[in-house]
C-alpha cells in the first residue's frame, strides 16, 4: 500500500508541475527544474502550515497553481514590471504575488510586509526551505513603515494582492515608491469605476494610472485588470495617515 501511494502523490505533483509549467510557459515566462522545485516546496509548506493557521481558503494542488502561483506570475507581464529592480510586496498574507515573483526572478531584490507576525514567521521557514535569497520579510503595518525612512520612498515597484479598495491601497502603496516608480494592483470587473472613485487619491498622492492591461489567467476562465500607476512627485509627508485610518476614511 505504501509505496503506492508515494507514487501517486508524486505523480499528482509532476502533473501540477507540468500544469504550472504549462500555464506560466503560456504567459511567455521559461522556469527551470530548480525552480518548480521552489514552488512545489512552497506548495508543500503552504498546506502543512495551513493546519495550524488560517493562511489560504484553497488548499487544492490545482486550485493553488491557478489562483496563486499564475494569478501572482500575471503581475510580471506589465512592461512596468521589467524595470522594478526591488520590489515591495504589501500585505502579502501567505507570500502573494511576492513568493511566485521572487521564484520567477531570483537576481531581483523583494521585501514582503504584513501586520500578520505568524505569517512573516511561516514565509521565514519557507524561504530558508527553498533556499531564496535577496528576500527581506518585514512585519509591520504599511500605514507605519510608509513614514519610516528605510522605507518610504526606497522602491521601484509595489505590488499587492491585498484586499481593498483602490484609494485605500494607493495611500498605502504609494508612500514606498521613488519617483517614476510603478504600483502594480489587480483588479475584478469594477476596475473603472474604482479608478473613478480613486481621482482625488491619484490627486493627492501625485500618481498617474499608465496602463490598465486586461489579463486571463492560463488554464481558467479567470479575467482582471492589471493597472499600472506611476509615481509623479514625492509624496507629501502627511500620507499615509495613521494606522487605520486610510481604510476608516478613504482619499
């Protein structure tokens, strides 16, 4: 009986490994073996973990493949994204779109931020298990580390999966970026009219919405916008508000 079920699980591991393979080669991104490696490892930590605490809704191999790892690899096809040197990832909850992004381009440099300790704790385990470096995992809340001087303003590109409505994100966001450096967010059916709601934000903040690229993620019928915001100006030191503050009364 053993041994058989070893096989199978590895079998239904190379399935989803040439599924990821598949629907990542199918966005234009090549991995090596090593790589699927990294994101079977971190499939593996991700379940395991998630028996202790709340750290995804989809434990399915499949389910994670789609709505995960390809969902955070589709932040990468914004020409924007080829020039995010280091990249700051806010809210990242169980590692996303960070963990995917920093397999796919290991030479970049990654910060991963949440208000969660458990979670930065389990994406310390994980990296030290897959072997990632230029990796630096911070627990914090963006509302603070925003107004701190090793952060504020250090970034090329944020990105963020985070829950929330776009005038909120951007106050949280965009005190991270240099100038001219790009927030990348994705965004369901509604993404005009939250663009509409978020003029007096992009106002404030001196941000620019650049592109707004329409993306199907592979293997799912799954459709969102990914938008691109560009930073114009510094951001005036009053953003962001205090801690809590940004989601009460949003820009």
């Amino acid at each position: 009986g053993e041994g058989r079920d070893a096989g199978m699980s590895t079998r239904i591991q190379q399935e989803h490994q040439h599924q990821l393979a598949d629907g990542l080669g199918s966005m234009g991104f090549s991995v090596t073996e090593s790589q699927l490696n990294q994101f079977t490892l971190f499939y593996d930590l991700l379940v395991e973990w998630n028996t202790r605490m709340n750290l995804t809704t989809l434990t399915e191999p499949g389910k994670v493949v789609t709505h995960h790892f390809l969902d955070s690899a589709t932040c990468a096809l914004s020409e924007a994204f080829s020039s995010m040197g280091n990249v700051l990832d806010i809210g990242t909850g169980a590692g996303f779109p960070g963990i995917p992004l920093k397999i796919l381009f290991p030479q970049r440099q990654f910060t991963l931020m949440d208000s969660l300790r458990k979670r930065i704790t389990f994406l310390q385990q994980a990296a030290v298990v897959m072997g990632l470096e230029k990796l630096q995992l911070i627990h914090a809340r963006a509302e603070e580390a925003g107004k701190d001087s090793d952060h504020r303003e250090q970034y090329d590109g944020v990105v963020s999966r985070a829950v929330a409505s776009l005038p909120v994100l951007l106050e949280y966001a965009v005190p991270f970026l240099r100038v001219d450096g790009f927030f990348l967010c994705q965004k369901g059916p509604r993404w005009q009219g939250e663009i509409q709601e978020s003029e007096r934000a992009m106002r404030l903040l001196s941000v620019s919405l650049e592109e707004s690229l329409p993306v199907r993620i592979p293997l799912t019928d799954m459709k969102h916008h990914l938008l691109v915001f560009r930073k114009t100006a510094s951001t005036p030191s009053r953003y962001p508000r205090k801690p809590g503050t940004p989601a009460k009364k949003p820009l």
